[in-house]
C-alpha cells in the first residue's frame, strides 16, 4: 500500500490526530506561560525555608534558659492551682483497674448514707439528692467530673455542720460542660471545671464562723474553690438567715504526650 492510498483510506484520522496533537502543545504552552512564574517562586520558598531550618534558630545556651524558665512558671501555675482549685481527696477518682460507673455508685452510696446520718445526729439536715444528678452518670469524664463536685459538697456540708447550721438545701452539681466568658484578648481559660452551689441554713446571725472558715480553709483541707458567697436578709418570721454559695472544683490539665517530651 503506497502514501497515496494510506492517506485516502485514514485521512480523517489523520487529520483528527494532527489538530488533537497541535491543541495540546497550543495548551501546554499556555499553561506553562501562566503558571511557570508561580512555580519557580515556589520553588525559591522551598529553597529558603530548607535553608532556615537548616541552621539553628536558638543556641543550646538560650533553649536551656527557655526550659529553665518554663520549669519556673509550670511551679508557680502549680502553687496557684494549690491555692484555688480543691485538691481532689483520696477516694474521689477511680482506681486504676476499676469500672469507674462501679466506683461511682459505690462512692456515692457510701458519702450519701454517711453523711445524712451524721448531719442528722447533729440535728442538721441535709438535701438528701446531695447535688447529684438524677441519672447515674455513665462516661469516664462526667463521672470524675461529678465526683469532683461530691468531694466538694462533702467538705461544704461539714463544714456548715461544725459551724452551726441549721440546714444545707438546694445543693447542685452542675454536669454539663460550661464555657467561662472572656474579656477580649485574654484566651479561654483550659481548666474543667464543675461549678457547685447550695444554701446554708443559719439562726440568727450565726454565719460569721461558717464564712471566715470558708475563706480560711487551711485548716479544713485546703481551698474550697470559692466563687461567690451571698448573705441574704434575715428570714424576720423565721428568724434564719440563708447563705448562698457558688463553689468550682477542678483541676490543672494534663499535658500531652508532645508537651511531655519537650
């Protein structure tokens, strides 16, 4: 078959391949025109950020004055978290290995039962829901936040007993996740907390005691996490005065596995 023929027979074809093979080099060639320029930038930050991570930014001596600083301010974030949030007691979080729903129910049925009857034997009474939810909590992280609260309650409610109350109601652990507004350039603050509330129940103007040492918890175990304390008007039927409180339990978070191994 000559030239002649083969070009009659697939002249179609042929002709269709030569304008496909023409548009495609017509197309790479505008596409290299627009974008080779963005390329050979890119190509020149690559370069330059490969030479900056190439040398050093700090010397050894400036990274050892870094970490001696962060072990200083990681101190003293912990000495302030001693002085404000409630240090968590023996008992409250579940023990390795535990169910922490079976560790719960345990431990609340345990500080329910006790403290009830001791606030009775002192002629004392006390919401007998003790602030916990109605439904017994079921995640790991709801738990350890309830039983924060309870820690709390627990040392409130004795605490008011000593003091000479009358009654302790309305007590409340709050179980849902609540964001703390900011002010406008302060970063939301990491700490989970719970917030707890109650009334105290007093006769007479017998609340200073009460007060004082909820302010000066040293000797009671440490802060109570303190948010607001209000004294309310004297009740003139009964003759009782009512304290209202708003107490956070809480705790420093834990770091990382990354921030652990800086």
């Amino acid at each position: 078959m000559n030239l002649d023929t083969l070009w009659q027979t697939h002249r179609q074809f042929l002709v269709a391949t030569a304008i496909g093979l023409g548009l495609f080099l017509i197309g790479e060639m505008i596409v290299g025109s627009l974008t080779g320029s963005d390329l050979v930038k890119a190509e020149r930050d690559i370069r330059a950020a490969k030479r900056a991570l190439a040398s050093s930014s700090y010397s050894s001596a400036q990274v050892s004055q870094l970490r001696t600083r962060l072990e200083g301010l990681e101190q003293r974030t912990v000495e302030l978290a001693g002085l404000a949030l409630p240090t968590l007691r023996k008992g409250f979080a579940s023990p390795s290995g535990t169910s922490p729903s079976r560790h719960y129910i345990e431990m609340t049925g345990q500080i329910r039962q006790e403290l009830i009857a001791w606030a009775l034997r002192q002629d004392v009474e006390v919401d007998e829901s003790l602030g916990l939810p109605p439904v017994s909590p079921t995640e790991a992280q709801t738990i350890s936040r309830v039983l924060r609260g309870l820690d709390i309650v627990e040392r409130t409610v004795r605490l008011a007993v000593r003091s000479g109350a009358r009654a302790v109601e309305d007590i409340e652990i709050t179980t849902r996740t609540r964001r703390h507004k900011r002010m406008r350039g302060i970063p939301e603050s990491p700490l989970d907390t719970t917030p707890v509330s109650l009334v105290v129940v007093f006769d007479g103007d017998e609340v200073r005691p009460f007060v004082q040492a909820l302010l000066g918890s040293e000797e009671d175990g440490g802060p109570f996490g303190l948010v607001a304390c209000e004294v309310l008007p004297k009740d003139p039927r009964r003759g009782q005065r009512r304290v209202r409180i708003s107490l956070e339990a809480g705790g420093l978070p834990q770091p990382t596995d990354e921030e652990a191994g800086l």
